[in-house]
C-alpha cells in the first residue's frame, strides 16, 4: 500500500442561486487553480445559494478557496440577497473537511490560514467556527450567523462578537463569512405531502437534536418556559448530531425539513430519513422522498441500502451497485429531480472508474486482450479473475438460499456468507488489474539505464522492489481464493441442493485460481536476491495451495453426498 497524498475537500456556500453568470464566474476562479479539482455546483433557487464542492492538496484548495471569496465579494451585493435560507454573507460558510492524509487539526490550520487572508486582504470580517473555532461559543454555525446579514453590524459592535480576523464593520456587500473546519457534513432535505412550514417545522423540532423551545403547561401555545436564570428551556430532539429547520419551497410546491447531518457514523442519512417519517406520520402527513444537496460519501449510501434490506429481511451480500439502487428508491432520492450516482456521490466524482480497465472489459474482450500479442494480461490476471467467478458463484448460492421460501428464519446466516462472498470477488476483480500493473511496473524497472554512475545500483533496486510486487499481488489472489472456499464449503454443507453444481464449479475455480497465482509466485520468486524473504513466501504459498486442494476435495465430496440424494431440490 502506498500512502495517499493530502487530500482535502472545501464546500463553501456562496449567496447566489439564480443568476447562472455569477456563479459560473465564481466557480471559474475555483477550476482555475492547478491541483483542484471541482465536483460539484448545486444552486437552489428559493434558497438563492449555491453550494460548491471541491478537492486537491491543501495549498491549492486554500488558494482556490480565496479566490473563490474574492470573486463573490465583487459580484454579490448583499443588501438585495433574499432567500430562504438564513445567511450573513456573499461567501457564507467556507469549510474545509479533512478526506485523506490530513488531520482535523490541520484542516483547522488551513482554515485560520485562508480566514487571515480574507480578512486582512478583502476586508471581510471572518469568525472561525466548529472545529478551527477560538472560543466555544462559536464552534455553532447557526450562532455565529443569528440576525444573518441585516442583524450584522449591530452584533459587530457587542465586543464579544469581535470577528477572529478582518475589521469589526460588516463588508458593505459582501457581509461577513465563516470559515472553518469540520467532519463531513450532509447537507439532506425531506420532502413532505404538505406546503406548510409550520407543520414542517414540528417535524424538524421533533428530529433535530436542538429539539424545541418547552411551554409551560400542555399547551403548544403557552408561554415560553425559562429557568431560574431566565434561559429557555429546550426539550431535545430525537436525533443527535441532527440541524434542521422547515420551509416551503415554491418550485416545487411542498414544504420540506431541512436537515445538517453533521455526524454521519452516529446519525446517518437513512436514520433521520426514519425518523423524520414517523414523525410525519404520528402529524398526519406523509414523506414523499427526499434530496441530498451537494455530495454524500458512498458509504453513507450504501448504509442505506443495507438497512432497508434488513428491513425486508434480504441477503446483504448483493453488488455495490444494487445496495446503491435500494438506497435512492427506498429514500425517494429522486422524488424531485433525477439523481445521479456519478454526479452525487463523492467517491464517483473523484474517480473516473470504479473498476480497472482489464475488469471493465466484457467477456468477450477480455478474452481477446488476453489472446492479444502483448505478454499482458497473462495468467496472473486469468488466475484472479477465474478466482472472482468462482466467488460470484458461492456467493449467488447464499443469496439464492437467503431467499428460499420456507427458509425465512436463515436469512441472516446466508446474508453473511454472501457477504463474505462479495468482498472476495471484489478483491479478487481488483487483481485482475494489480497482477498487470505488476507485470508493467517490473518490465519498465528492467528499462532502466545502468551504464551511468549509481545506475547500475538504483536499476538493481528498482528490479527487486518491482518483483516483490509482481509476487505479492498473485500471493494475495491466493488468499483471497482459498479465503472464499470457506463460502463455497459452507454452502456444500447447507445451501440449496439445487445449486450443488454451482457450488462444485466455484469451488473447481477457486482451486484453480490459487494453483495457477502459485505458478506466477513461483517463477517471480526465482528474482528474488533476499533468500530469507523467498523461503518465507515460498512457505506461505505452499502452504496455501494445500489449503486449497484440501477445499475442493472437501466441497466436492459434500456435493457428491447431495447429488446421490434422490429428493435433493
């Protein structure tokens, strides 16, 4: 494994939803930096905000950032901003969420970074919030923004809103801006059978974690209680970790309740979804669906997906692609407006394919790649990808037993041997193209130029580190193969004596994808200088492909046993 460079994502909301010009000027200046990357514009008309979305390394993303400010100071006037969603400045919110290879603390550095630079620069004052704030009474967004844009300069002259950096005098059009850092956050709106934002705003008070403001006595109407200090009192909501308010939105007609998730592990999207739907329930409305604005990381989706078909008592060990399916049809994801899995999903967006290029063929192609002149994609490749067919057949079997009329009571013990099954195909599928990666990385070590001095040494070195990879990857083709006989054993023991053939050949597959990745070890090995290193390979794989003739013996006797049983089904 190597380790990723720094990766951080920015998302700041600009106070402009309308006017297609001044947004594509602002993001103009973000895709202008080198090193970022822009994923996502979401504009929202009744909000009159935008929400961009975008990565690269730490430098250029701060960089990107402060441009980005600079262009919706000049273009945005706030003083004729309407919208429905509160707000205090042209550039309102600018977060920086740690992805890969970079602390929440230093986020937080990044944030102070870019706050100076607008403040002392464009003269904007800025308040730090969530975790770059400098006092606890400004980690909260939505105190850092009460009395939004129009409360501004009155709330700049109490000394203890004193921005962090910039003058205490609001910008005269562009307002003030928050700059922070934080976990990623899901911007995630619920859409109701209703245009009213009263009733949509009980949803929200019954979810959020704030909850509502408590009434003396039962009635709704009754008076604010307080406590001895004369602060309000708040009955709490039912979600932690939940911002959420309701609104009407007029190009759709419904009211919504909008939610921030800020901490998807503990609260995640289908949990609010849930809740919010009881809610609405117990009110005598109903949940049509729902929007996710701006991205979702894909795990957040997928989390879905796997709870509504737990919900239905369905196996779990189902493709990436049909967990991300149950997900938008059970969240009504695309209740208002197509939703795109490409274009909404973070993952997707930073990746141009899901699978490598050789995994990406179809079977015919592939076959002819591998028929090809080219040395490669050899039998490292043809190894990992008969290991992953041989997966896919044990782990259809679990799901076909998961779902076997009369078997309802099993469905969470097949569910898990499909699950277990589908992670060894996607290991196995991932091989395919890392054996090829392998082979390529060797053969351009052995291009290296060593007439020169030190040549010789760095050729030498690159040589060995780039066999070792070419024996790692069909090393681990073996264990993901002899790994995912457990599946195939279990379901020669217990599964659908119907699917007993399917079995037998995904066990004859696995068998033959760790004998042939043992043949590609084997001939590597012989490359290899670090004896002490080859011996221990050496064992390891031996050992392994025992493992796996020992399997197939013991499959293909349990399914011997099955097919001489007249009334097997």
């Amino acid at each position: 494994m190597y380790a990723q460079p720094p990766l951080v994502e920015c998302v700041p909301n600009f106070s402009e939803g309308r006017d297609r010009a001044v947004i594509e000027r602002i993001t103009a200046r973000i895709a202008a930096v080198e090193g970022v990357r822009l994923l996502d514009v979401d504009p929202g008309r009744a909000t009159n905000r935008t929400v961009v979305t975008f990565v690269g390394a730490p430098q250029p993303v701060v960089e990107a950032a402060f441009q980005a400010i600079r262009e919706a100071a000049e273009l945005i006037d706030m003083r004729r901003h309407r919208g429905e969603h509160p707000r205090m400045g042209a550039t309102d919110v600018c977060p920086f969420v740690p992805i890969n290879g970079i602390t929440m603390d230093e986020a937080s550095e990044l944030a102070r970074e870019l706050a100076a630079r607008v403040g002392e620069e464009l003269g904007i004052p800025v308040f730090l919030y969530e975790r770059a704030a400098t006092r606890p009474d400004r980690a909260n967004l939505a105190k850092v923004r009460e009395g939004e844009f129009e409360g501004l300069a009155a709330k700049l002259e109490r000394p203890e809103w004193r921005p962090d950096f910039g003058p205490a005098r609001p910008h005269a059009t562009a307002g003030a801006t928050a700059i922070g850092a934080r976990e990623f956050l899901v911007a995630y709106n619920i859409n109701l059978n209703t245009t009213s934002t009263r009733r949509a705003n009980a949803v929200a008070f019954d979810i959020r974690e704030r909850g509502r403001m408590a009434r003396v006595g039962d009635s709704l109407a009754g008076p604010i209680a307080r406590d001895q200090e004369g602060e309000v009192i708040w009955e709490p909501g039912a979600l932690k970790h939940v911002k959420a308010i309701g609104w009407f939105i007029e190009e759709y007609g419904i009211a919504q309740v909008s939610c921030n998730l800020t901490n998807i592990h503990e609260t995640p999207v289908h949990m609010a979804f849930e809740e919010a739907r009881r809610s609405a329930e117990a009110r005598g409305m109903r949940v049509t669906g729902s929007e996710l604005v701006g991205l979702v990381p894909l795990e957040a989706v997928l989390e879905a997906g796997r709870y509504f078909l737990r919900k239905q008592q369905r196996s779990l060990g189902v493709p990436e692609a049909e967990l991300v399916k149950i997900a938008v049809r059970s969240l009504g994801l695309d209740d208002l407006a197509p939703f795109d899995p490409a274009a909404k999903i973070i993952e997707y967006r930073m990746t141009e394919r899901r699978v490598g290029p050789l995994a990406g063929l179809d079977l015919a192609a592939f076959a002819d790649e591998t028929a090809s002149e080219s040395p490669a994609p050899g039998g490292g490749s043809v190894a990992a990808y008969v290991g992953a067919l041989g997966a896919a057949l044990g782990t259809m079997v679990a799901n076909l037993s998961a779902h076997r009329r009369g078997w309802d009571d099993r469905w969470e013990e097949f569910s898990g041997w499909a699950v277990r099954g589908m992670r060894h195909k996607d290991a196995l599928v991932r091989l395919v193209d890392e054996d090829t990666r392998a082979f390529d990385g060797l053969m351009a070590a052995f291009r290296l130029p060593s007439s020169g001095p030190g040549e010789s040494a760095a050729r030498d070195a690159a040589i060995e580190a780039a066999t070792r990879q070419a024996i790692e990857v069909p090393l681990a083709v073996m264990r993901a193969a002899v790994e995912s006989m457990d599946v195939m054993r279990a379901m020669a023991e217990s599964g659908m004596s119907s699917s007993a053939s399917d079995v037998g050949v995904a066990a004859l597959c696995a068998h033959a994808a760790a004998r042939g990745a043992h043949l590609n070890v084997r001939i590597n090995l012989r490359g290899v200088t670090d004896d002490a290193y080859a011996q221990r390979v050496g064992t390891e794989a031996l050992e392994l492909e025992r493992r796996a003739a020992a399997a197939e013996v013991e499959v293909l006797a349990l399914i011997e046993r099955n097919l001489a049983r007249p009334d097997a089904v």
